[in-house]
C-alpha cells in the first residue's frame, strides 16, 4: 500500500499517508484578535451563553481562545498549551500549540493571536446594582425585637448559605439587607433560594414560618409575582437559660419544632415541643455566660472562683457532669447559680 499523493509505503489514512494527510485534511486556525470580556464587578467570564466564574486572567485567555479555533469536520481539538507575553495590562500575544486528532492519530499545529481584555457587566450584577429583587426574607423576633448579637449571627447565617447557593447558580444573591424595626429584611434575587434559606432557618431555629406572594408587575407578556417569607425566631435560642413552671433549664438544642433542654437543678435532659414552652422567660442568654476558675472538685459538689466577687463558691454538679479544662461556664439567674457541663 502506498501514498497516492507521494507514493510512500507505510501507515495510510484512507488513500494518504499520514505527512500527506496531516497537510491537506489536518488544519486549525484562530481569528487574529480575540476579546476577553471580563465583568466589571464580580470579575467573571463571558462566555457564549452567558457569564461563569474563572480562577485568572491566564485562565480565562485560554478558554477564550479554544472557544474560537476552528477545526475542518472530522479533526477535533484534544488540547492546547499557550504562552502569554504581556503588552500591556489590556493586550497579550498568544502561542498556541494546539494538539489536533484525526483518524486516532495526533497532530501539532502552532498558532498566533492577540488577546484583547475588555470590560462589560453581567446580567446577575447589572440586576444587583439596580436592587433586582423576586423576594424578600422578612427575619423577626417573637414578641421583642432580635438584640444584636442575635441579629449579627442570623445576618451571616443567611449571607453564608446565600454565598453556598451561589456556588451552584450565579443567578442567587442578596441585593439589599434592611435593619427595619423588629429584625432584618434580605431582598433576594430569587424567589426558591429565598424559601430553601427561610425553611432551613425554620428547622434550624424552631420559628414559625409564614409565605405570601403578590403581583408587581408583566414581562414579556407575564404576570410577575413576588414573594414574602417571614421567619419569626423564638424568644430563645441555643445556649440560652429559660424559665417555666419556677425552673431553670439550659436550651441545648433545637430543630425543627422540638426544643432539647436540660434541667438544671437536677441535670434531666428532656425534649419539649415549642409549643410547650409558650410563656417561659430568658433568665440568661448565653452572652450572660461566665467563665470560672475551677478550685476544687468533689464526687457531687465543684468549688470556682466567682467570676464577679471573685470569692469561692460551692456549686452542686449535675448529673453526667464533664469538665474539659481548668475552666467551667457558670450562670446566675433569679432561681439559683450553676454549673454547666462542657458536654452540653
């Protein structure tokens, strides 16, 4: 068997043989000036259906580029290495060593190109900068407004799993957080991320939830709604001393309308329903928690060192009591003065 086209022997692609095929099937090219268009504000790529996220502008210059070569129908681009020579900080010259295939074959082909950096804006920052909203996360207190450690956590909380969503759609952000009386108000941009964030603070936190929606306006021929979700967050949370029926209980844990708490006289770990515990009163939030110095510990009794008087005092342990370290968390409220285990 031999080439038709120079008469070698050997390894033939169809009627040539692989030099001779190589130089008249095997091609690629690039268009002599390719523009890179970065958004001005989250710094992501555009691409040809839409933005997505690129880790540098080297990155970002590569994908731009192979997104353009062309290729005849039965040769396909299996990679590329590309070096970068900097211009200015809006220009780079490109090589290009494209690894080509054909008929299980691979092929090298050096190409040349100038990249240019641009600017533009993306559609989820241009709706960002203009306040875009499809519904509002209405975050409240039960009967008192939330104090502002309470509200500083819930605003990172939400922000976090915001930031989460995002990872899997650019589409998802907060446009706006509002301080308004009695909590905060998050404008999102989307209508389901703003329902997954309000359940999950449900769950996580015992509140009552609340949805609504309402007509604002048409687009292209659509009604367009918008939505309204109202988590309102019990008087208590978590580490938090409470007060019902003249006891003190320290508040573990709560999930999804189930309230874990410890008795804290006698050390009875018991689960209530949220609704059981209507009526009772905050004797100490956690921030009221102290930190003694532990001077002497016994089978029942632990003696600290009052972190206010500084004077010794006895305290009856609980039961299944456990100390980690030199330290223990006490508290004060109008019932008594206790200890608290570091496995709660």
């Amino acid at each position: 068997m031999f080439c038709v086209e120079c008469g070698r022997e050997g390894e033939l692609i169809g009627p040539l043989c692989l030099e001779c095929h190589s130089r008249r099937h095997v091609h690629a090219s690039i268009p002599e000036f390719v523009d890179v268009v970065f958004c001005a504000h989250c710094s992501s790529l555009q691409v040809d259906d839409g933005w997505e996220e690129v880790g540098s502008v080297k990155e970002a210059v590569e994908q731009s580029l192979m997104r353009v070569v062309t290729v005849p129908k039965d040769v396909s681009v299996e990679g590329s290495q590309m070096r970068l020579t900097e211009k200015d900080e809006k220009t780079y010259e490109v090589a290009v060593d494209a690894v080509l295939a054909s008929h299980g074959h691979e092929f090298h082909r050096m190409l040349t190109a100038t990249a240019r950096i641009k600017r533009g804006v993306c559609k989820e920052c241009s709706k960002q900068k203009g306040s875009y909203f499809e519904a509002t996360l209405q975050l409240r207190g039960d009967a008192r407004a939330l104090n502002r450690d309470n509200e500083d956590e819930m605003r990172q909380r939400v922000l976090d799993r915001v930031s989460a969503l995002r990872a899997d759609s650019r589409e998802v952000f907060v446009s706006k957080v509002e301080r308004v009386r009695g909590g905060l108000d998050f404008y999102f941009s989307t209508a389901q991320a703003a329902r997954i964030v309000a359940r999950e603070l449900q769950d996580l936190r015992c509140a009552e939830y609340k949805e609504s929606t309402s007509l604002w306006g048409r687009r292209d021929g659509r009604d367009m709604y918008r939505s309204t979700f109202l988590v309102r967050l019990p008087s208590f949370g978590g580490g938090d001393i409470i007060t019902i029926d003249s006891k003190d209980w320290y508040v573990k844990s709560m999930s999804k309308g189930l309230v874990r708490c410890i008795q804290l006289s006698s050390g009875e770990d018991q689960q209530m329903r949220l609704t059981d515990l209507e009526g009772c009163t905050v004797s100490c939030p956690s921030a009221d928690v102290k930190e003694a110095v532990v001077l002497l510990e016994g089978d029942a009794e632990i003696q600290v060192l009052d972190p206010v008087t500084m004077s010794p005092v006895d305290l009856r342990k609980p039961k299944g009591f456990v100390r980690n370290g030199d330290q223990v968390r006490v508290i004060k409220t109008n019932l008594g003065t206790y200890v608290l285990s570091d496995s709660w």
